[in-house]
C-alpha cells in the first residue's frame, strides 16, 4: 500500500514526519534564545507571541556528466533565510544555489533569521546519468477497473474470473484451468534516447480457505512477465509458479534491465484456478537513464599522394558551443570539420554550454606508400638473337604504368616489348593514392654480321663416292656453324659429310650478336650405270652339249664383270662363263675406270634333253667329278675338291687334257679374292692335288674358281668351324 492512496489525519502525519524524518527532527533551537516574544499593550495587558517555528526545507542534487558541474537547490518556507552547505572534500557554501563538481552528499543548514531555528536536509548528487521513471502504473483507481487512460494507458482482458483492480492493486483470481488466462498490456512506449532501460513489477500471492497454488499440472497457477521491443516478439524475463513467497504480504520485484530501443511493452499474463487463490501485481515501472553528451566522431576521404580528408564531429545528447583540435606537425583548428593533410593521431575536444568538457581521440590513416617501380628485363641488349628485349613492371592490383623511351616511344601496361636501343623509363602510379615513382634502363644494341664466311665441297657423288666432304669457313673468332641440305640433312660442325646431290646451305652466326649469314653449295652426282650392255649363251644344254658359254659385253671402257647364278652363287669375272646347269643367270657389269656404277642383266640357259639315251629323264652331269683315274682316258677338264663341307683343311685335284695354263683362286662368299693356289702351265693328262688350309678363313661358304684356256670352273665350299 501507499501513503498517497489513503487519506490519513493531518496530526497523525506531522507526528509521523517529526518522529521519522531527520530533516524536521534536526530542528534546532537558537543559540541565544528559543523564541521571539512580542510585548503588545491591549486594555491595560500585555500580550507575548511566541515565534519558534523552524523554516521548512526541500532540497535537491543532481547528476554530474561529462565533467560539467551541478546546480544545488535548496527553497525555505521563510523569506530570508540563511543557507549553509557542506560536502566531500570540505566543501563549503552560503550560496542559496551553489555549483559543485564532485559526486557524494551535500548537506544544507536553513536558518530562520527571525527565530535562529534552523533546518539540515541532505542532497545526493552522483556521477553518471541518473535513472528516472519513464512509465508508471500505480492502479491508484476503483476498484473492478480494467483498464487505464493516458498518460500510461493500459488495457486487461480474461475468459473468466477476476482480472481487475482492486484495492489499489491488480488482482488475479479464478480463472479457470483449460490453457485460459489474463493478459495485461501497457501502452507501446517510446524509450528512445534512453539508456539503460529498466522494467520493474511487484508481485505478491495469497491463498485462503487452505488453499494452495499449484505451480504444474494442467491447474498451474502462475505470473509472467514479459515485455515487446520495437513492437517485436514477446520476451519472457521473469516467470512465478504457484507459491510467490510463501504468500507473504510482502510483494516480490521481478525486472529486467539494459534495455535499449526505440519503443516498449510490457505484458503480464496470469492466472489462478481457485477461488481461493489470488495473485496481485502492483507499481508496473520503467526507469531509464538519460544518455550522457557524447562526441562521435568519423573519417570522409583519405590522405593519399593527391587527398585530404575531413573530420567530422557530432555531439549526441548535448549541443557544443566550440570546438578545439591538435594534430600531427603541431596542427590546430577551431572548426567542428576541419580537412587535414596528414595521417595520425587528432583530437577534439568540444565543449557544451554550462562548461561540460568532452575530448576524443581521432585517428586518421595516411597511405601515402609509392608503388614498386621495378624493372625485370629479359635483357639489356638487342641483337640478332634478341630482337626484342621484354620489360616488366611489378604488376599489382590498381596501379597504372606509363612506359617513355627514345623516338618518342609511348606505352602502358605492365608489360612491353622492346625493339629499338635507347633509354626507357617506366612510370607507375598508384590509383588508390595517386603515389608514383619511376625507374628506368638502358637497351643497347649488337648487330655485328660474320665475316670471311666460305663453303666448298670435295667430291662428286658416285657409285664409289658415296659422300661428299662439306667445308665451312669464317673468320669471325667462335663463330657457329649450321649446315642444311637435300632430306632433312642437318649438321653443326665446320666440316661435314653429304651423302646426297642438291644444294647445301651454310649458315655463320656471330656468336656475340648472334646475326649469322647464309652461303650454299651443289653437291653433284654422278651415277650413270655402263651403257648397251648385251648378255647371251649357246645353249640350250643337251645330251652332247653339257656346257654352256656364257658372253656379255657393253660399249662402255673400263668395265667388270661378274656371274652369278640365281641363287647368287658366285661363278665368273671374265666377259665369258661357262656352266653345266640350266637356270637364269645375272650379269653385273660395273664402270671401275669410271664412276664405279653398275647394271645387271639376265640370261636364262635351257635344257633340252630328247633322246638322250632314250631317256627324257637323263640330266647333264657337270665334269667336276668325286675322284680322278688317272688310267682312265678323258677328253675334258676334270677337277674335284674334298672332303667338302671341311673344317681344317680341303684337297682340290684337277687335270687338263691338254698342256693349258691353269690359275686355281679361292673367293669368298662376296666375290673377294682370297687366296691364289695355282697359276702355271700343266702337262696333258696329269693329275694335280692342292691343299687348302682353312687358317684364317672365316666360317662359310667360300668358292674355288680354276681358270683354264679362258674358260671358268666353279666348285663351292662349305667350311665349318
């Protein structure tokens, strides 16, 4: 319950305010006499008026912010009175309305001049921002109200029971169970410029009839509270189930605080689901603080190679009268937005009307940082090699290049190539502060061509000659050389060796400028096989002719020839061959005195052997024979070699019917003389033996060729090792 909602005797009060407030029970009686008396002369009596009433005294503190001081009041009941402060720190004053500067409490004698009573009443003055009472519902109205007119309206509503004032306070009672309640709201509030919000409700239980409340179960009885920011979701911060304090008389205070905002609700929903349960809410408040005079401060543009930037500066919750900067390089201003040049630590300090001092600190970035105006050269010099030397700058995000150089020469980027000697330099700037810098290089130039360059050949290409030595020339010391030539004929050495006629191409490069010149020569050739060659034999072979003659000739000079069988079996190297079997036989006639080419030629040698001792069957034998009778008479050359296949050594016999000079010669598989055996005159008739050593010769097939009055006969042999 409160004093002001009941009305209580005058006397019963100043009893009450004399026994329980110090600041009328600190009256005190004069020092030299307690009371003023007053002679008056009415029908011969005199009558004494008794003044010892003490001044009657309200005082007030304040909150102290930002440094400026607070006004202390003090009002007296009686004109003239005399006023007498003291405070922390010694403080003293006879001001009625003096100005202090430290938080704590004040204490104010009034003195009545006309009686000497006097009156002490104290005052509390704090620093910071002081919380004061923004919304208030005190249910000071009749009783079964259910809701409430501005200033702080307030509406209720139920499905049943009691949800309504009484007795100065909210009362709750009987609502039926079944997820029912009461829903009490406040207005929607404005909290904005406020700090520190804080919402606060008093709340008590009873029960009766010994009754209990319940605090679960579908009977729960229960008190919540909440409150609705900027007209948002509804947030639960205090919840009571069942019992509130034992049901004690003594209300409970469920709040919550640090609330910011720009506007406020608070909702209580409630309910009991007994007759004899009660539940009362009382002095719905929110408090707040007012925000404290602030300087914000903030930062527009940059201070680059080519910017400034501008302070800017706002005072919440107050107004300055001035403004006061300091900065870097002894900077000052008296604006409130000053523009400055160079990066670092500012500040500000603003002062408001009645003195209050506010100071910041202000930093202030400074990318005044020059880009890298670096070169990377693939070079430093042109040449024949180099005809184009690649500059780079550092590339980076946001940095333009600008490229000068000789002749007038222009680019950007952060690349360029490079074609001309000269000197270059390159400009980089940096968009984002408009900082440059520059570097630059100098290009110069080798285009020196080798000299005393020279190229010849050897020989010409022949069937002999199958290369050609190539020769190149230059007096140029280092010089390199590259020769070309006919099917894809590369080589990089001064002397080389071409096998194939056409055109060769030298190339001499400086090996300092790397500029090269370029000579050719024709390789000939000379390949021309022997001309008009004509090939014959007598045969065909018969019964009486067992040996055919074999003649080739051919217009050119200086000419060989050599027979071979189809098989490839060596048999001669004269114009003329003989042999004993049909067959296809090659002439190959090679230009020795000339360009050692060669062609070849075929002759086909028949047999025809009808009538032969009435035998279509009976073959030709050749005259080389196993052995040699030397009793039994014959009419033709005879020759014979054994054993064969050999391994170490073979026996080739022989006889002529006539005295005819004989040469026996052994070749190799290849046509290539080996050995000569025999090479004289042999008398008619008589029988010769030569031995053949195998020694030296390689495993085999090896030929025996016996020459004898311009005819050829060949024997193979086999030897094996």
């Amino acid at each position: 319950m409160k004093a002001s909602k009941h009305l209580i005797p005058a006397s019963f009060i100043f009893l009450f305010l004399l026994l329980s407030n110090p600041l009328l029970a600190n009256i005190k009686p004069p020092a030299s006499s307690c009371a003023t008396l007053t002679e008056r002369k009415q029908g011969g009596a005199d009558t004494v008026t008794e003044n010892n009433t003490a001044p009657v005294v309200t005082a007030t503190g304040g909150t102290l912010a930002c440094g400026s001081p607070v006004i202390l009041h003090a009002i007296s009941s009686d004109s003239g009175s005399l006023f007498s402060w003291a405070g922390p720190d010694g403080f003293t004053s006879t001001l009625q309305n003096p100005a202090v500067t430290t938080a704590g409490t004040y204490t104010v004698t009034v003195t009545n001049p006309a009686n000497g009573y006097s009156t002490t009443y104290p005052v509390t003055v704090t620093a910071g921002s002081a919380a004061s009472t923004i919304w208030l519902q005190e249910f000071t109205c009749s009783n079964g109200t259910t809701s409430g007119n501005a200033p702080n309206a307030w509406t209720s509503s139920t499905p049943s029971g009691n949800f309504a004032v009484k007795n100065y306070e909210f009362y709750v009672n009987h609502i039926e169970p079944g997820n029912v309640e009461g829903l009490w709201k406040s207005e929607t509030f404005s909290i904005a410029g406020k700090a520190n919000v804080t919402i606060s409700v008093a709340v008590r239980s009873a029960a009766t009839n010994g009754d209990a409340l319940d605090n679960s179960g579908s009977g729960i009885d229960y008190v919540r509270l909440y409150y609705k920011l900027n007209n948002g979701a509804e947030v639960l911060f205090k919840e009571y189930l069942g019992t509130i304090n034992n049901n004690n008389a003594t209300f409970s205070i469920g709040s919550v605080s640090s609330l910011s905002g720009s506007t406020l609700q608070i909702i209580i929903r409630a309910r009991t689901t007994s007759y004899y349960e009660h539940y009362y809410f009382d002095n719905v408040m929110a408090t707040a603080e007012s925000a404290a005079p602030a300087i914000t401060t903030a930062v527009t543009g940059a201070i680059t190679c080519t910017g400034s930037a501008q302070l800017l500066t706002t005072v919440t919750n107050g107004t300055a009268s001035s403004y006061a900067w300091t900065g870097p390089n002894g900077f000052t201003a008296a604006i409130q937005n000053p523009v400055v040049s160079a990066g670092g630590q500012y500040t500000v300090t603003a002062t408001l009307p009645g003195g209050c001092i506010l100071s910041v600190p202000v930093a202030v970035a400074e990318n005044k940082t020059t880009p890298n105006a670096a070169i990377t050269a693939s070079g430093n010099k042109l040449s024949c090699i180099d005809t184009s030397i690649s500059l780079a700058a550092t590339a980076a995000a946001g940095i333009n290049y600008t490229w000068t150089g000789t002749n007038g020469y222009t680019a950007t980027g952060a690349d360029v190539a490079i074609i001309a000697p000269g000197e270059y330099t390159l400009t980089v700037t940096d968009t984002a502060n408009g900082c440059s810098a520059s570097s630059g290089i100098i290009i110069t130039q080798d285009i020196e061509q080798p000299v005393g360059i020279s190229a010849f050949n050897s020989d010409k290409l022949t069937c002999f000659i199958s290369s050609s030595t190539l020769t190149g020339n230059a007096s140029t010391p280092g010089a390199t050389f590259l020769w070309t030539g006919p099917g894809g004929f590369t080589a990089t050495t001064r002397i080389s060796r071409a096998s194939l006629p056409g055109t060769y191409y030298l190339k001499v490069t400086n090996p300092g400028s790397g500029c090269s010149r370029t000579v050719h020569i024709i390789v000939e050739q000379d390949t021309t096989p022997p001309a008009d060659i004509s090939i014959s034999n007598n045969g065909p072979l018969t019964c009486d002719l067992f040996e055919v003659t074999l003649t080739g000739s051919t217009s050119s000079q200086g000419v060989g020839y050599t027979w071979r069988s189809a098989d490839g079996e060596y048999i001669s190297t004269s114009p003329e061959a003989f042999v004993t079997a049909p067959g296809t036989y090659n002439l190959t006639v090679t230009n020795y005195a000339g360009n050692g080419c060669s062609a070849t030629v075929t002759t086909t040698v028949t047999q025809d052997l009808t009538g032969c001792d009435g035998s279509d069957s009976k073959k030709i034998k050749s005259p080389a024979v196993t052995s040699i009778d030397g009793d039994k008479p014959f009419t033709s050359f005879e020759h014979t070699a054994y054993p064969n296949p050999f391994s170490d050594r073979v026996t080739i016999a022989f006889r002529s019917p006539g005295n005819d000079f004989v040469t026996v010669a052994i070749f190799s598989g290849a046509a290539v003389q080996e050995k000569v055996l025999f090479n004289k005159k042999v008398k008619a008739g008589e029988t010769y033996q030569l031995t053949l050593n195998a020694g030296n010769l390689p495993a085999g097939i090896h030929y025996c060729l016996i020459k004898v009055n311009g005819k050829t006969y060949t024997s193979k042999l086999l030897l094996l090792k």
